[in-house]
C-alpha cells in the first residue's frame, strides 16, 4: 500500500481533491466516532499521508522515491504508530550522523520520538537523520494559570506521537484569518482542565507562527498520567498554510480558463486581493500574490485548477468541437 491508496486518491489528483478525502477520512476513522480495533492505526496513517501529499516538496520527495524506500517509510511509520519502534531501527539508515548526535539521541530517544515528524521520517529512510533541539524541562504548574509563548511547541507538520489518540489530550480547533498569520496576532483562550477530577481553568497566550501550538502535559491529569493540550489553527478550506508559504486552490470553469474571470481574495478584516480579468490559458495558472498585496514574511500564491470530469462523454464532446 502506498499513501495515494491510503488516501483513497489518484496519482494525478489536486490538491483540492486531496484535502476531500482527507477529511472524509479523518471523520470515517476518529476513535471518537469509531469503535473498531484498528480505527486509531488508519487514522493516523490518514493523517500522515495527507501531510505529505497536500505539500507540493514532500509529495514530489515522496513520488521521486524507488519502491523500496517508499515501503521502507511506511514500514517506520507503521513502528512509530504502534509504539514498536526503538533506537537501532531508526539509526541503521543513517550514515551522515555523528557520534555526539548519536549518544544525544539514545539518551533522549523518547522526546525524539515524541517530536518527530512525517517529513523527518522521509529523511531518515534517504540516510539523513533530522537535527533537534532536545530537552527535558518540565514547568512546576503550582500557582501558575497563565501559559504563554514559553511553553509551547510550533510545528508546521504535526509530530505523529501526539496524532495518537489519548483521553487525556486536549484537542481544540480554531479558525483564523490571513491577517492574523501575516500580522503574526495572538490569541488568548482559556481552557478547562480536568486534574483529578478537579476543573481547574488555564489561560494560554500564543503568537500565529505556525498551524499547530502544542502545550505538551497541559492537558488533562489523572494520577501519573497526562494529556497534552493539541491546538489547531484552521483557515477556510481552500487555503493551504506551511512554514512561510500560504496557498490559496480556486476552481475555474473552462471557460474561464479560456476567456478569464475576476478574482476577489478574502483576506480578513475586510481587506481584499482583487484581480481582475485573469486569462489563465495565457496568463497562467498559478498566480504570485505578492505582486498584488506586499507581504515581507509569506510566500502567497494562488493555484488555479480546472472544473472539469474527466469523462469519455467530455472527451468526444471537446475532439468534436475542438480538434
């Protein structure tokens, strides 16, 4: 199996039609909502597939892979979901790491683990093993209600330890604007955490730097266990957003593909991006943002992608008329 099978896709599909099925599939497998042995494994192999194939590097990292490698990852990826992984498994496709990184790694091989991510296991399999900042500082919670910046996580992918299901997680979702991430705002909510049967209410101040915040054992407790504090900041469904690059996917009819159309681009607080009569047979289909609305921080593109199925009946309709 590969990840376009995981995903239920073509080779050839979009974007767009890979965030469908991603989000059909998330909802089918959520241990919330699936009571099956194996729901929380496809879940996950769901929600790690689709972070490689909706970011154009990786999944043309991925495509350019030999056959073994491929099977080689989802073998790794396969161990680290079902906690079968160990530290001579992952270190054995490495030959460019040094001994210090080595025993740095070995001795903190869990937070490792605990931290890394798709992207990071691609790499592994090519021989290269990622670098990371490792610690083990744990923050005394007594007469602290206020959690800001310094303890949290941002990651653009998130790590696939904490994609596993855990009653003890904390999981919210949030929408945000483009202005917010271009601005970098941040946001102020305040959760209630449930430690040992007690509800205790936390506030947590973050900066819009990166698409997920993680507030790691800032979750529920119960005894020696805990929950981390997930969260996930959403934009409207045909915007992509990683690292420093924002991408907006817009159909278009064919004929706007041939005559053009005018584009208005939301982008928050009632500000827009208007172009008007792009013709994309002869202007292109991905169109620079930048050049429109100045953004020194972002890479903003938009990507446009044709309406059309793929039929037989629409094939001898176009070689008909057009040919």
């Amino acid at each position: 199996m590969n990840l376009y099978e995981i995903l239920e896709i073509d080779h050839s599909a979009s974007e767009i039609e890979i965030k469908k099925s991603y989000l059909r599939l998330v909802k089918l497998y959520h241990p919330d909502k699936n009571n099956s042995s194996d729901s929380n494994e496809k879940f996950m192999k769901v929600q790690s597939a689709y972070e490689i194939l909706i970011n154009e590097k990786l999944r043309n990292n991925y495509i350019k892979m030999p056959d073994e490698e491929k099977q080689t990852f989802l073998d790794i990826l396969d161990k680290i979901i079902n906690n079968k992984i160990n530290f001579c498994d992952l270190i054995k496709y490495c030959n460019n790491i040094e001994e210090i990184d080595i025993n740095h790694i070995e001795n903190n091989f869990m937070e490792f683990l605990k931290k890394i991510n798709v992207d990071e296991v691609l790499n592994i399999v090519k021989g290269f093993f990622p670098k990371k900042k490792l610690n083990n500082i744990i923050y005394s919670e007594s007469d602290i209600d206020i959690y800001d910046d310094n303890y949290a996580d941002f990651y653009d992918i998130l790590p696939i330890s904490f994609q596993k299901y855990n009653k003890l997680d904390i999981k919210i979702e949030l929408n945000i604007t483009l202005n917010d991430i271009f601005n970098c705002n941040k946001k102020k909510i305040k959760i209630k955490r449930n430690i040992n049967n007690e509800s205790i209410t936390c506030t947590f101040i973050f900066t819009i730097t990166n698409p997920y915040i993680i507030y790691s054992n800032y979750g529920d407790v119960l005894d020696i266990d805990t929950g981390d504090l997930i969260i996930k900041l959403n934009l409207p469904n045909n915007l992509y957003w990683n690292n420093n690059t924002i991408l907006i996917s817009k159909l278009m009819t064919l004929y706007e593909m041939i005559y053009g159309l005018n584009l208005k681009i939301d982008i928050g607080d009632n500000k827009n991006v208007i172009i008007d009569n792009w013709i994309p047979c002869k202007d292109g289909l991905i169109i620079d943002l930048n050049n429109y609305y100045f953004i020194n921080s972002h890479k903003f593109i938009l990507k446009l992608f044709l309406d059309w199925n793929d039929t037989l009946e629409n094939k001898e309709l176009l070689k008909r008329y057009f040919s």
